[in-house]
C-alpha cells in the first residue's frame, strides 16, 4: 500500500505543491524533523500522523480538477487501509509515545493551526513525501 | 534603490541531480542575447530564509552548483534565479520543491568481472553519493537506499543467450560454465522504494579459461 | 424496449468483474427505440463514506459512454470495500441510479497461475515469466525430481526475461512451479502447472 500512495502522490506533487505558496513554514519538517523521533516511538506517532491526514487533511483538500480528487481519494483510501493494521498494531503491541515524541506531534498541530485550514490542509498533502521518505527509511 | 525590473525572466528553472549531485539549471530569458548575467538564492523548505549563492553571484553562465546546500536529504529545497542586463532585471524565478531523495538519479552500478575455467565472479559497486571534497567521507548510495539491488544480464556470446539476475549483495558467482567462453556482463541498479532505477552499465566481457584437461 | 416519455429506467445487472487487479464494471443496456443512450459511472470508497460526507466521484473516463463497461481499475487502488453505481443518459432525459449490489474489495480479485516457461542451458536452470503488471511478485518453487521434500523457493519482483533460478546437477532433472503473489491484497494464485527439465550431461 505504501507504494500505492507514492505512486498516487507523484502523480499530483507538483499540482498540489504549486497549490502552496508558503515556503517558509513545514506542517512535519520544522522546527523538528521526523527523522529525528526515537525509534521505539515510530509505532505511535506513524498511527498519530495516519490519523491527523484522515481527520484532518484529506477532507479539506478537494480541488476543482477531477483527475486530483481522485487521486487524492485514492490516497485517503490506502491510508484508511493502512490505518486499519495500524490500530491493531498498536492495539497489539500497546505502543506508547515518549514525552519527547508527543511533544514533536503536538508541533505539528501547531503548525497546522498556524494557517488557515485549506492551506494547511494542501501544504500537509504536499508534504505527503517527508511522511513516506520517514516510513519506508524506517521499515 | 529598488531596480526597474521588466527584463524576461529566466526560463525552465529545475534542479539536475545524479548521485545527489544537485545542480541548478535554467535557459536564458528570451531574446536576451548575450551580456545577461545572474544571481542563484536557495532555501530550505520550511525554514523561512532565502539565502545567496555567493558564488553563483553575478554569473553569465546558466547552471551553479548548489550540492554543498542541498546535501542534507532529509530536507527538500528550492532556488531560484533573478537576471541582469544594461541595468534592468527581471523577476525572481524558483523551481518546484527538489526532493533529494526521491529525485536524483542514480547512475549505473561500477562492474568488475573475473573468471575461472568454469565460473565467473562479477563484484558490483553502487556508485558513492555526491561528496564535498575527496578527502570526505565516502557515502555510498546502497547506505541512502536500504533497498537497494541489482538487475544483473549475463551474455553467452557463443550461444547468444542472455540470462538475469536479481541480487541483493554486490557480488555473484555464475559457476558450471562453459570453459573457453566468452561472457559480457551488464548490471543495474533498482530502488524500490522510492521507485528508482538506473540506466544499464556497458558491458564488460570476459572469457571462461581454456579446459586444460582437453 | 419503452417509448419516448416513460421514465428512463436505471441501468440494471450491475457487476463486476475482476482478474489479476484489474476491475471493471459492466451493466445491461437501458434500450430506447431510435434513441443512444449514455452511461455514467461514479465510485464511493470507504474513506468517501466514513469521513467525507459519503460523497460519490465521477469517473471522467466513463462519463456519457454508450459502452455497457468501464474500467475502473485505476480508481479501486486500496484495499477497502467501494460502492458503485451507474446512471443513464438520453438527451436532457435522465435515470436514476442503478447502484452495485454490496460492495467491491479488491481482495476478491481471481488471480490465475502465472504463464511460465523452463529452459535448461547446460547446467543452467532457468525460468520466463509473464510481465503482469507492478503489483505482482512471483514465487517460484523448484527441486530435484522425486525429492519433493527439498523444495527451494525464489521471490522474484522484477520481471526480466529470463530469469536465472539456479545451476543443476549434471543429468539429473529439475521441476519448477510458480504463483502469483499481491502484497497489496496479500494474497496468492495457485499454482502453475509443473514443469520439468534435465541438465546436460550424465548423471555422476
């Protein structure tokens, strides 16, 4: 599934990123980068980010071209696939999120909160390939 | 004070990377002619400042080399590229965001071949990640892609038969050959994660040694 | 086959029909004398449902089609059950939907044994295999004939065309089968008929 979704967002990364004009603010990058989260935190925060994009960003993202909507609902429905093991992952392995880790996630949502919801949305969609780079470096 | 800017633009403003040798690139505004010359800014995406490429400051060229700014993969990137003439100038013009990662391409894998009278060796080396200076440290790009491997072609030159390989190591041992053969060997490199492949290397050749015995 | 001023009936026997990931849906024709009708195709995955209002795309590909079929196995890329549904077009007339009956997962997709060919080149066993498409990985089974016990298994992802599976004892015969495996679905088909062949020269 995660292939799918590169796929799915290659096909629209540069529709949706010229749709982001702010480069000076980064919803997962800044000020903390994922690729510096613990490793034994990686099960929980991957299962908070899974369900900050379905809650809060693949809704807000409908555009006028047909070709991105589906795309995008593509993408949303791999996530919600992935979103379904995730929560019996970490149903099953109880997986916890280090003060440190749950701080870094709680930046995120501040960044998100710092624009408005349609750009915060597409600016989250458009960093789709930092949340899969951070995955699959992990896997 | 402020310059009076309608010059062209500069056109088709893109990064051209090879083994995370990150390169900008861009044409020269139309119907400029000669004379134009630039600046090259870059920032990271996310952090809130442009800064100047020194170096590429008041260029006539069309490229500047931005790898030493652009190494960190984990970060993704834009420049942007503003022209020069007869005291005018023209607007700033950015590339898309440049993910390193997902965006350079990866050259072929280096081969080296040797043989027996019935087996050959092919030791594969994936080419190292652009570095500062030759006394910095080798990184190669099987370290930056954990899933690396190799698309490997074996040539029988007497039989024409091509066979393939999928490896994962960089070394493959093709045994119970036909002594006294001619072999040529060519390998690629295939990521798939993100989905990446290099071009094929050319083709090295090598014989089987004679059968003593015959 | 209705005249020109009753309802535009709703397209009816609506199914899919699914082999090796790829997915279309097909209908009975809506039939209106002297008249062409159009069909139009939307989709609903489990994300439309749960978190977008249950909203419904349309399918540009298959909008106003005369055909009875649509593929929509671009639009079906998860692993979640979909709604589908059908409408039909005539002039400004138009029907009401004909939707799917229950939904459709990918995961019911028929996956058939993969085409599959041996060669022995001297000691050299060696196998080709069909391209189906990227979703596919191949598992291949072989072994010295009579030591089913002793089978040895290669995963192959990408698919060249001949593929090397192993070097072969001198006159002694090898058999080969292969499936299909989907890691999306993370599923596999049965297997492909064996196959077998000899290496060159005598048995030691």
């Amino acid at each position: 599934n995660v292939n799918e979704i590169r796929s799915g967002f290659t096909a629209i990364k540069a529709n949706i990123q010229a749709r982001d004009p702010i480069r000076t603010v980064s919803i997962l990058s800044h000020p903390h980068s994922l690729h510096k989260i613990k490793s034994s935190d990686k099960c929980c925060i991957i299962h908070q980010l899974f369900n900050f994009y379905m809650d809060r960003v693949f809704k807000h993202c409908t555009t006028e071209d047909s070709y991105i909507n589906r795309k995008i609902s593509s993408i949303a429905n791999s996530f919600l696939s992935i979103k379904r093991k995730l929560v019996q992952c970490h149903n099953q392995n109880d997986c916890k999120c280090g003060q440190e880790s749950m701080e870094k996630f709680k930046q995120i949502l501040t960044n998100y909160e710092g624009l408005n919801v349609t750009s915060a949305a597409i600016k989250s969609l458009g960093e789709l390939d930092i949340l899969l780079d951070w995955m699959e470096k992990s896997r | 004070g402020e310059l009076y800017c309608p010059l062209p633009n500069p056109r088709n403003v893109h990064f051209e990377s090879i083994n995370m040798k990150n390169v900008l690139h861009w044409s020269a505004p139309e119907g400029t002619g000669d004379g134009v010359l630039y600046k090259v800014k870059y920032s990271v995406y996310g952090v809130g400042k442009w800064i100047k490429k020194l170096e590429c400051s008041n260029i006539s060229r069309t490229w500047c080399d931005l790898s030493n700014e652009t190494s960190d993969y984990e970060e993704q990137y834009y420049a942007s590229v503003k022209a020069f003439l007869h005291g005018m100038c023209s607007d700033w013009m950015e590339t898309t965001r440049f993910n390193p990662l997902t965006e350079t391409k990866i050259d072929p894998p280096m081969v080296s071949v040797s043989s027996t009278e019935k087996s050959i060796s092919i030791i594969l080396t994936a080419p190292a990640k652009w570095k500062r200076s030759p006394e910095g440290e080798s990184i190669s790009l099987a370290q930056v892609y954990p899933g690396l491997q190799y698309n490997v072609s074996v040539l029988n030159k007497k039989t024409k038969k091509r066979w393939w390989f999928s490896v994962s190591n960089d070394t493959l041992v093709v045994p119970w050959l036909e002594p006294g053969t001619a072999y040529c060997v060519s390998a690629q490199i295939h990521v798939t994660t993100p989905f990446l492949n290099s071009g094929f290397s050319k083709e090295y050749c090598i014989a089987t040694l004679k059968d003593k015995t015959a | 086959i209705l005249d020109e001023d009753a309802l535009l009936p709703a397209p009816q026997n609506i199914s899919i029909i699914s082999t090796n990931m790829k997915h279309f849906l097909t209908w009975s024709p809506v039939t209106i004398q002297g008249e062409t009708v159009r069909y139009s195709v939307e989709f609903q995955g489990e994300y439309e449902r749960e978190y977008a209002n249950e909203s419904w795309i349309p399918i540009c590909e298959c909008s106003l089609i005369t055909a009875t079929v649509c593929n929509i196995t671009e639009d079906i890329s998860a692993t979640v059950p979909y709604n589908l549904r059908v409408r039909a077009d005539v002039g400004a007339r138009r029907s009401e939907w004909g939707t799917l009956k229950g939904f459709f997962n990918r995961i019911t997709t028929y996956l058939t044994p993969p085409l599959m060919k041996i060669v022995a080149d001297g000691y050299h066993l060696l196998v080709e295999l069909e391209d189906m498409g990227p979703a596919f990985q191949f598992c291949i089974l072989y072994w010295k004939k009579g030591q089913e016990s002793r089978m040895q298994q290669k995963m192959v992802k990408e698919i060249s065309s001949t593929l090397h599976l192993d070097t072969m004892e001198a006159g002694t015969d090898y058999c080969v089968k292969a499936q299909t495996y989907v890691e999306a679905i993370n599923r596999s088909s049965n297997f492909s008929q064996m196959q077998c062949v000899r290496a060159q020269g005598d048995r030691s």
